[in-house]
C-alpha cells in the first residue's frame, strides 16, 4: 500500500476516431498551455522536490539542519544533481545523505533522482494481439494532464486544481489513441488500465519513451529455487538463487509510526512466508488496497504478495530507502522494481501487462524481523 510522506501531499491533496485505424485525427479543443511541456534546469541529472507543504524544502549552505538557508523550493520544482554527500540528519530521521546542487545542500529524502529526456513521439501506434496500444514510461520530471472524459472520479483528482494534475518521472501507462492538436503538437491519449477509476488523460508526447516487449523478458528464467528475502530491521531486499544472492537492495517497508508518534500496527509489513501472486505493469493504487482511499495513478512494476493491496513496487513520491515509509507495501526505487518484476514469476507478458497465478507458484519471499 501507499505511504503518506507529509501530513498534506499530492497523494491525499489531489496522492473511436482514426486513431483507432491507427491514423493521426486533429484535436483543437484540448488546453495546450496546461498540455506544455515546462522548463528545467540543464543538467544530466536533476532532482524534484516531492513535499507540497509551503516552505518545506531549504537549499542550506551546508548539509546540517543549522546550514542557513539560501532559499525553499516549490512543490515540484527541479534542481541540478551534482552528487550525493553524507551530512547530518535531521531529529528524528536516520537519513544522513544530502544532495549538493549549485546553489547549496538539500536533504536527499525529499529529491526524487530524474531526468529530463523529451522524446520524438511516434505517430502510429504498435499492434499486439487484436489491439492497437503501448505502454510508455515518463523521461521528464512530470508531465502535465488534461482529462479526456470529464467528469474526474479519482479523489486526487477532484481534490486537486488542474494544475497539480500530473504524472511523474519513472511513471508507467497505457497509451491507447494519438492526436494531433491545432498547433501540430502530438498528443497521446494515457489511459489505466487496471486499479483505476476510469480517468483518461491526455499528455504531451514528448514526455513519453515507449516500452518494449525486450524490456520485461525475464531474467534467469531457468534458474531454481528463487527466493526473496524482505529484511524489516535492515529494510533490504535480497533475491536468491539457491543460496546465492544475485541482487540486493534497500527498500522502505511499512511504518510502525503515524505522524504523531502512534503506533500503528496495521501498517506494518506482515512477517512471515509469502508468494508472489499477481503482477501488473502498471496499477493504480490506493491507501486501503486499490480503488479506495487516498491513492496514487500508474504505480509501475507491482508484484503483489500479501492480499489485495501489499506489493513490491516502484516508488517515485520519496527517496527515503532505507526507512520505513508505507502502508505495508515494500517501496523500491523504479529500477530495482523493475529487476525484480523480470526476475520473479508468474511471468507478464506485454499486453495485457497482468497475470494472476492463484497456485502458490509464484516466488516465494520471505519477510523477516530478526530480534539481534
């Protein structure tokens, strides 16, 4: 399940025509001023404040809480990432690492780790099966939406001004129809496809690389006896071959805590033996399973093992691995989801991008809480 960073954040604030030939139709009606892509500091790698309280994110002159501060950041805003230091924490927060950028020190937590790659859209969607579509992955720190069959019905949605309407980094969706608006810009039509409540959007092309079947080949599908271990007081990830480790990584499982200081203890991530039962490309997912709740559109690379809501998946609302921050899901960073969602079974193909094996065949993982 999703994980609540701030008491306020986008997750609870907000948190057929020819193209179905596979042509190009005109589009003029959409908001192309929302639909543009927005500017960003050059650099290779550049960081993107993920807290959306006013004032919540300093540029401090060194990485300590008493570094003055040379100024905040604005929710969603994006800086150059020059490299990763260790400074001092915060009260309260294990974290030491900062990130230095040109203008001084950030708490490396609230910087989810991007890039701003736009892309030459393509104007004809692939066929796979008896369907025309693609899943496509966002390049650029956030792309702005515009919904395509209003009403909205996600909560987020209808809490949220058009705005903040957006989808981020590393982000992964369905894209079923591309028009073209007045001023020529590509447009793709952005649709969930599983989990959702029935919004479609459009976005701007250009932020949006397509998936390739290559890409969710599985890894080692001939190896035996795989075997994840989930370790809470670590929060480390570990895959088994036999007993070899072949991947390792830090995770944030469930919280203990709630903002208050208060145990909570269905938050936690349940110990115990588990196997992978279901896993999708992309899901939507909410705060009490899917589809209640606050919630968050088009988490990419979910495997699902405990329930109908705990998951292995992607994470792109916080860079704070290493420290418990879910509603007992097992929070990664989109790569190592990415990794473990090939490497594990049952196998996805591309379309439709989720498969159940309700057999225990899946791998199995195992959570653990050692006492030493």
């Amino acid at each position: 399940m999703l994980d609540k960073i701030t008491p306020i954040n986008r997750r609870r604030f907000l948190e057929k025509s020819l193209i179905g030939l596979g042509g190009i139709a005109l589009l003029p009606s959409v908001n192309l001023k929302i639909l543009g892509l927005d500017e960003w500091p050059e650099g290779k790698t550049l960081g993107r404040n993920t807290v959306y309280l006013p004032n919540a994110l300093p540029i401090r002159s060194k990485p300590t809480v008493d570094g003055s501060v040379v100024r905040h950041l604005v929710e969603d805003e994006s800086v150059v990432w020059l490299r990763e230091v260790i400074g001092e924490s915060p009260v309260g927060r294990p974290n030491k690492r900062w990130v230095e950028t040109p203008e001084g020190f950030i708490f490396c937590p609230s910087l989810q780790k991007v890039r701003n790659l736009p892309n030459e859209p393509i104007t004809e969607l692939p066929v796979y099966g008896d369907e025309r579509g693609m899943w496509v992955e966002v390049t650029v720190p956030y792309v702005n939406l515009e919904l395509a069959n209003p009403p909205a019905r996600s909560p987020w949605l209808i809490e949220a001004p058009p705005i903040l309407w957006r989808m981020y980094y590393s982000q992964v969706i369905w894209v079923d129809e591309i028009q073209t608006a007045s001023d020529g810009r590509v447009l793709y039509r952005v649709n969930e496809r599983y989990g959702s409540y029935g919004d479609i959007f459009w976005a701007d092309a250009r932020a949006f690389r397509r998936v390739i079947e290559n890409e969710i080949v599985p890894i080692n599908p001939e190896a035996e006896n795989k075997k994840i271990m989930i370790n809470i007081n670590q929060q480390s990830l570990s895959c088994y071959e036999g007993n070899n480790e072949v991947y390792f990584c830090q995770v944030s499982t469930g919280r203990k805590l709630d903002d208050y200081g208060i145990p909570v203890d269905t938050w936690a991530t349940t110990p115990g033996p588990h196997w992978i039962w279901r896993k999708l490309i992309s899901l939507h997912m909410s705060g009490g399973g899917t589809g209640a709740g606050f919630d968050t559109m088009a988490i990419p690379w979910t495997s699902l093992f405990v329930g109908e809501g705990i998951a292995i998946h992607a994470t792109f609302w916080h860079n704070d691995f290493g420290t418990p921050k879910s509603h007992g899901c097992v929070n990664t960073l989109p790569e190592d989801a990415k990794w473990i969602f090939r490497w594990t079974t049952p196998q996805v193909a591309y379309n439709p991008g989720d498969v159940t094996n309700n057999n225990y065949e899946g791998t199995q993982i195992e959570v653990v809480e050692p006492l030493y």
